[in-house]
C-alpha cells in the first residue's frame, strides 16, 4: 500500500479526551504557571516526564489518555510519559472488542475529517485524507475484518499507524485509553478468547481488569497479503 496510500505522516492526534483544544490550552497556560513558578521544577530546555505529569495534574488531565494527549501536545512521545520502560498500548474499540496496539506504532489519533475516495480500491479502502503536509490511505477496520458495517460517528478516530516505514490510517470504532501493559497488569487469555477475525494478526489476548483485550501486531497488520491487496483488481 504505497503510492497514495502510505507516506509518512507526523505526530499530533486527539485521544481520549474530547474537549475542545481551546479549553485544554488555557488550562494548560495556567498550570504551565503554576509549574513554572516552583523553581525546583521549572523547565529547563523542555519537560521531564516527571514535570510533565506534574502538569498533567495541575490541569486536571489525569487519565492516561489525556497524559498521553498533553505529551503530544507538548512535542513528547506519549511512551516517554512513563518513565520506567513499561510497555504502553492504545486501546480501542472494533464493534464490541478491545484492541489494542502499541503506543511507539502509532503516530496519531485523529478525528477522521473529509476522505478523498481513490478509484479502483477495495471497499475497505476508504481513500485517502491530507495529514499536516501528507497524504494517508484510510482504511477501515471493521470492513478490513470483514465485520458488519456501521455509520460513522463522534467516537470514531483515525490512528495513524507506522511500522518500517509504512503508514496507514486505520478507522475504529473509539479509542479509550492508553495504558501500560506488562506481566503485573494482565494475564494470558485462552487462544479461543481470540477471535477469529483477528487470528492472523494478534500476538496474544490478554484479560486485563476482567476485560479481553486482542494486542495486534502491527507487523502482521500493515504488511498482511490482504493490506497490500488494496486494488479492486488484485483482491
């Protein structure tokens, strides 16, 4: 999938909290104060993880996902949030199941804007969108999972995925939250509690809070025979 379908894209998505951006920025401006005018964590050539949590607090962002927005707000990766090198995950919703796919993969969170159809494409493909000065193909999950179709809505979000160079935009259904996963926070589930839609992509379902959660490879996604089969004329 790589002529109008994958360039390169940048870094500034929209998870997990859906308030507006003006509010969040002037917020932000008065917990920067806050921040600022404690000199034992005033910024010294950009925040630590540790000021920007501190920040993150001030604001009254105390999710993981709105850490992870104010990370990117801020220029910084959402992985670098946690300091300790736990593995961190986005997860988010494809009909009824929870997905999720690593945080280091995943270049945005977008609300899914005007999408330009690309002709002689699979019905999955849903075109092609203009991203901060690139253009990403726009595909959608459920379809790409042969799941039944469902409408578009205020949750939907575009996340915009690079492996080895490759990026494509992938439409789910919500994203709910960004959060570390490592061997204290989750236990193997049964292979049958994978689905079988998304068998040849998962590394493994985890349960997770009493939560199945499939963690895709986005490895085996991006370069699947199937994604590269994105022509009406080769499926």
């Amino acid at each position: 999938m790589n002529d109008p379908s994958s360039p390169r894209s940048s870094d500034q998505p929209s998870p997990a909290a859906d308030r507006p951006r003006a509010g969040i920025a002037e917020t932000l401006r008065h917990a920067l104060r806050s921040l600022s005018g404690d000199r034992s964590n005033a910024p010294s050539g950009g925040l630590s993880p540790e000021a920007l949590t501190e920040l993150a607090q001030r604001a009254g962002l105390n999710s993981p996902g709105q850490v992870a927005e104010l990370a990117r707000m801020m220029g910084m990766e959402p992985s670098t949030v946690i300091g300790d090198g736990t593995p961190q995950y986005i997860v988010f919703l494809r009909g009824d199941i929870e997905c999720a796919l690593p945080a280091a993969t995943v270049q945005g969170v977008e609300r899914l804007g005007d999408v330009t159809p690309v002709p002689n494409t699979v019905p999955w493909v849903l075109g092609i969108v203009h991203l901060r000065g690139s253009i990403i193909s726009v595909v959608d999950l459920r379809g790409y999972f042969d799941l039944p179709p469902q409408p578009l809505n205020a949750r939907s979000r575009l996340l915009v995925v690079t492996k080895r160079e490759m990026t494509i935009g992938l439409v789910v259904d919500a994203v709910t939250e960004m959060r570390a996963l490592d061997s204290e926070h989750q236990e193997q589930a049964p292979a049958a509690a994978t689905p079988a839609w998304a068998r040849d992509y998962a590394l493994q379902t985890v349960i997770l809070e009493g939560r199945s959660v499939v963690l895709l490879d986005p490895e085996r996604l991006l370069f699947a025979d199937k994604m590269q089969r994105y022509r009406a004329d080769l499926a």
